[in-house]
C-alpha cells in the first residue's frame, strides 16, 4: 500500500477493475459507469474477451475519464474466457503476449493513451504465481515492450520476483471479492465462498486491508498482504456497487484512490 499519496499528502491506494471483455452481441460488465470509480484498467485483449470495437470504445472512455490503461494478457482461451490453463512452450506465450499488449497499445495510441502496465488474466495470472516457466515467458514479453510498461500481480509472486530482477516494475494487487487461502493465494472459483458479492462485507475487507495491512483468510485465520491496488472484477455482482462503496469508503477514511502507474515508472519491490 502506498503510505503517502501522489502530492505527499496521506495515505493512497489504486482500484482497478477489469474490462473490454464484451464480445460481439454479448455484453459483460458497465464498463463505462465503472471508468467513473476506478483509477486503473485492466483491458482484455482479445484472447480471453473483448473485440476490437469493444476494446476501443473501453480504451476511449478510459482515456476520456483519466484512467490508467492496462493489458488485460491471457492464455489463447476464448471458450473458456481465459480460466484453463493452456499447456504451451515459453516462447509461443511471449509471442502470444507481446502480440496482446501490440494490439491493445495501438488501439490506445489512436485515443491518445497508452498501455502503462500488464496484469495478467484468469488461468495464467495464478499459474505464474509458482509456474517459473510460464512466469519468464511473461517478463521476457513485458521486457521486449520496453521500460515504460510494468507488472501488476499477487504479492509473493514468482512473477513478480522475476520481473523485479528483470527491472520491471512491479506491482503488488489485493482483491476485494475474491477470498483467499491461509497461504495468501486466491480460493479457485470452483470452491464456494471464493467469490464474494455481499457489498457490505467487500467494503469491510478492503478497509481493514488498507488500515490494517491484512485481510482475513477463508478458514477465519488473519494474513499479511503489501498491495498497491485493489480489484473488483466487473464480471463479479453488483460490481459497480461494490466499487462505489468501496471508494467513498476511503474518501471517507482519508484514503485516496490514485493509480499506481499513472504518472510514471515507480519501482516497487516484491514485498
């Protein structure tokens, strides 16, 4: 968490949301209401959602509302919206993702924005968690776009160590509606509890992360986590409900939402 904000003043945080990941005439998520709340977005890029037009109009209002862009990088999954883990060699996954952050970053030149940073999607943001092959394809694509982009990943992360050692900077990312395990990793969605949706509870735990420093784990037991940004998936419920909650909650604790890569490469050491 960033103890002092951008001007020196109090405390701040990043809220970053998810988004792009329409598709065609299926619609996932108010993308447009969300750009209101949140300082950073992570915008698909085609392989797990989102077509170009889509992507686009997502990238357009980001710009239009000062939000930082994202890539939103994934597996080559588009059936499975990106949650499979795809078994492929390194280098076709830096392929696959320099061609994501390509396409994306050109889209964003048209509107005057730009890509700022990469987070990784669904089944290949928990495998480079641990998976140290998975995990260099990913730095060795974030490298070869250049010195401007950073990572945004789970804290602890092999990932995140990587690309660290690699002169990335990197990002530490907390989740509002996602519970986590006592070792700090994140409850598969195929196990019930691991998405949370009640607005009250959402909000609660991103307060007491913010001014505790630690969140409380799915088995009731209290873990420590470091995070720069806080998540609300725009697929989740209420997404844009929760986001609003969650961030007049932090005005009202003096806690201001400003995006982590929004003015520059600040280098930030896995914690």
């Amino acid at each position: 968490m960033t103890r002092t904000g951008m001007d020196g003043q109090g405390m701040g945080i990043d809220l970053n949301s998810d988004m792009g990941e329409s598709y065609g005439r299926w619609s996932l998520g108010d993308d447009r209401a969300l750009l209101g709340v949140v300082s950073s977005a992570n915008i698909a890029c085609g392989f797990h959602a989102g077509d170009p037009a889509g992507i686009l109009g997502t990238v357009t209002d980001a710009v239009r509302h000062g939000v930082t862009i994202g890539a939103h990088v994934s597996y080559n999954d588009l059936a499975g919206f990106g949650r499979r883990f795809v078994d492929e060699q390194p280098r076709d996954l830096t392929a696959e993702i320099i061609y994501q952050i390509g396409a994306l970053q050109a889209l964003a030149a048209t509107v005057g924005g730009s890509v700022r940073y990469v987070k990784p999607h669904g089944a290949l943001y928990n495998r480079i968690v641990d998976d140290r092959r998975h995990a260099a394809a990913v730095v060795d694509a974030i490298s070869a776009m250049g010195a401007s982009i950073g990572l945004l990943t789970l804290p602890g992360s092999v990932v995140g160590e990587m690309a660290d050692k690699a002169g990335i900077a990197v990002y530490r990312e907390a989740f509002a509606d996602r519970a986590y395990t006592p070792e700090g990793r994140l409850v598969p969605r195929t196990r019930p509890g691991a998405v949370i949706s009640d607005v009250d509870a959402v909000t609660a735990r991103v307060r007491d992360l913010v001014t505790t420093g630690h969140i409380t784990a799915i088995d009731g037991s209290r873990i420590a986590i470091e995070a720069d940004s806080v998540c609300v998936h725009a697929d989740s419920p209420g997404a844009l409900e929760m986001a609003g909650a969650i961030r007049r909650q932090l005005s009202d604790d003096g806690v201001t939402v400003t995006a982590f890569a929004g003015t520059g490469r600040v280098r930030r050491r896995q914690g």
